[in-house]
C-alpha cells in the first residue's frame, strides 16, 4: 500500500469513523481503524461490532492495499501533522505504516487487515432514501427521547416504521414519547419496521453533510442490521431486539385545555424553571389560566429549591378551555422546546395526573407527550 492524501482530509474521515472505535474491548483489533487503499480512494473504517462507520477519502493511489493501525495513536499524529499532503507506505512483512508529512516522519505498527471483522458491501438496490437535512431533523426531534438506561433495552431504539409514502419515527423512555412523521418522495417497495439505537442515530446525524445529499437506508434480510448509505460514509448498526410499545396507546385522543404561547418565551420560561428545578426532582409547576376577555390568558411556570430559592415567570398565552395546575419534569420541556422549528407551539392537556401533548403550530408531523409529575402539597 502506497499512497497520499491531504492532512485536513484525513483528519476529518478520522473523526467521522472514530466514535465506532471500541475503547474496552479484549479484541485488539476493535480498536484499529481499517484503512484500504482501493479504486482511486482511501477507505477508513472502524467497528466495535455493534456499531461501524465507514467513509470514503480522495487520495493518489500508488499501490493498492490495506492494513489497520491503533484509532487513538493515528488520529493524534495526524492532528499534529502539518496541513499538507501525507505520503503513506505500508511495508508488508511487519505491518508498519510509515508516514512523512513536510519535516515530520513517524511509523505505527498495525495489525494484518484480514484481521478486521468484515463490513460487505450492502445490496443498494432496496430500502429507503430521502434527503437528509430531514432524515435529520426527524433524528433530532425523535432520538432524545430514547432511553439511556439499558435495563430496558428495547427503549433505548428508535422504532423506525414505513409504510408507502410514510415514513415515522417514534422514541419512548417511560416518561415521554417523541413521534416525527414525513413522506418520501417514492414509495417502499414493502413495510419497513426496525428499532435501531439511538446512538446509532445520533451518530448518522453527527457525520451526516448539511448539503442537499441523500441517506439511503437499507435493511439487509437476515442480519439484524440496519445501514444507512451516504455520498462518501456508511454507517450499519445491530437492531434492537424485542418488541415495542404499542405507542399509539400513550396518545390522549382528546384534552380539556388548549394551550398555545411562543415557543420561544416558552423555552426561556423552562430554562429558568430548570435552573431551580434540578434539585428538586426537575418539578416544575405549569399553572394555567384563560383569559377574562379583557386580557389575555397566562402559562405560569415556577420551581423552586430550599437549597437555592425559587422563580416564576408568566407567558401569555391563547388559552382554549379550563383551567389547570399541571407539573411535568421541566427538562424534558426544555428538550422537546429545544426541537420545536414553528414559532408557536401548543400544550393539550386533560387532568393534573394525565399526560400532555406538545403539538407544534402549523405542523402535524411531529407530537411530544410528557407523563405528569406529582404536585404534591
């Protein structure tokens, strides 16, 4: 293997395959990068089985070849390297990579590549695609409300379903439930249904370009795999096993109280709350109330400490229906608050001891449903 590249190229595919390194494993091998110098590109790859990455680097290829090389040694090198092209010879018999980049030279000892698990190429003529600036959004508006507690592994996916045109995302923890739905721009040629990790997501959305490239995403039968494809990267992950909630469920059908505000005053109220909230089991009271005719209805939000104190802020509000004294965990308001695009969002809600539903104004793609939490006295 012989071959260049340019310093700030490397480095970049370096830190898109890096977060698929396995950091503890008793494999060696899970934590080297691939690196596969084929068909006029540098391919990097990394894996810790559950998760691997993929991309695709511009190089000049001299001799084609391949070998793997510790993740964490080779990303700080080449960070310290100058930005400039980087020669790269492999000398075959020890499995040393020798780099020279301007006065710098170094040599890393890898392990044979025919070691690395191997990642074959996924058939592309299935599955999904879309744009991804809203296979994005969808990530960001789902995937935070997946669970992070492994004691239920199935609620740490996102269960990702599509039927025709439609394709839905829909996350739960116990606590609360994100549900973002869009259309595809061709219909599947069959139902699609998978729970795929939340990291794994969060990890699509990390590497994924902003431009107005397109994911693919495949699910290969048999493997209990998911890929999703881009222009220069592929990310393939293990699905979730198990089955999950019937979601739909969790949805009130109907509220007593409408409550619409700004989004934007909304969330500052919320970060406000948090900030007292936090050592009282993130409570915030969410006191609501319409309007007289004479002025407009409120949303009060308040929280309070022994240890630090308390606040209160009001926000004006279009308020349909009674009034109400409600408590939800207020960071999971400021999460879902975070992710709301419209500049006007509602809160539907029944009772004091039954959900609420966050609908953003003007989209019906996407609803949030909170549990309440205990007013107490």
């Amino acid at each position: 293997m012989k071959l260049s590249v340019l310093q700030e190229n490397l480095a970049q595919g370096l830190n898109i395959v890096s977060r698929a390194v396995s950091p503890r494993s008793t494999y060696p091998i899970l934590a080297n990068v691939l690196l596969s110098a084929e068909d006029g590109r540098l391919k990097l790859s990394a894996t810790d089985r559950e998760l691997g990455i993929t991309c695709w680097l511009g190089a000049k290829i001299e001799e084609p070849g391949a070998t793997t090389v510790p993740a964490r040694t080779f990303s700080d090198l080449i960070a310290t390297f100058p930005n400039e092209t980087i020669k790269m010879e492999l000398a075959l018999r020890t499995q040393t990579l020798h780099l020279t980049a301007g006065r710098s030279n170094a040599e890393i000892k890898g392990i044979d590549a025919q070691e690395f698990p191997p990642m074959p190429e996924p058939d592309k003529s299935g599955g999904i695609e879309m744009p991804v600036s809203e296979f994005k959004e969808m990530i960001h508006q789902a995937a935070f409300a997946a669970s992070r507690d492994d004691a239920r592994p199935v609620l740490t996916g996102v269960l990702i379903t599509v039927e025709g045109k439609t394709i839905t995302m829909a996350a739960a923890d116990g606590f609360r439930l994100s549900v973002r739905k869009a259309q595809l721009k061709t219909a599947a040629d069959q139902p699609m249904r998978a729970i795929v990790p939340g990291k794994a997501l969060n990890e699509l959305a990390r590497i994924a370009p902003d431009d107005g490239e397109v994911v693919r995403m495949m699910l290969p039968p048999g493997r209990g795999q998911v890929i999703f494809s881009l222009k220069n990267a592929e990310l393939r992950s293990q699905l979730v096993e198990g089955s999950f909630p019937e979601y739909q469920q969790i949805i009130p059908n109907g509220y007593k109280t409408r409550t619409i505000v700004s989004t934007e005053a909304f969330l500052k109220a919320a970060k406000q709350a948090e900030i007292f909230a936090r050592e009282s089991s993130h409570i915030a009271r969410v006191d609501i109330k319409p309007g007289d005719g004479k002025s407009p209805g409120t949303m009060e939000i308040s929280a309070q400490s022994e240890e630090t104190g308390s606040n209160d802020a009001k926000v004006d509000a279009t308020v349909e229906g009674v009034p109400i004294l409600i408590a939800f965990n207020v960071r999971f308001l400021r999460e879902v608050l975070d992710v709301v695009k419209t500049p006007n969002v509602a809160i539907e809600t029944t009772a004091a001891a039954a959900p609420g539903v966050v609908r953003p104004i003007d989209d019906d793609d996407f609803l949030h449903v909170i549990m309440p939490m205990h007013l107490g006295k």
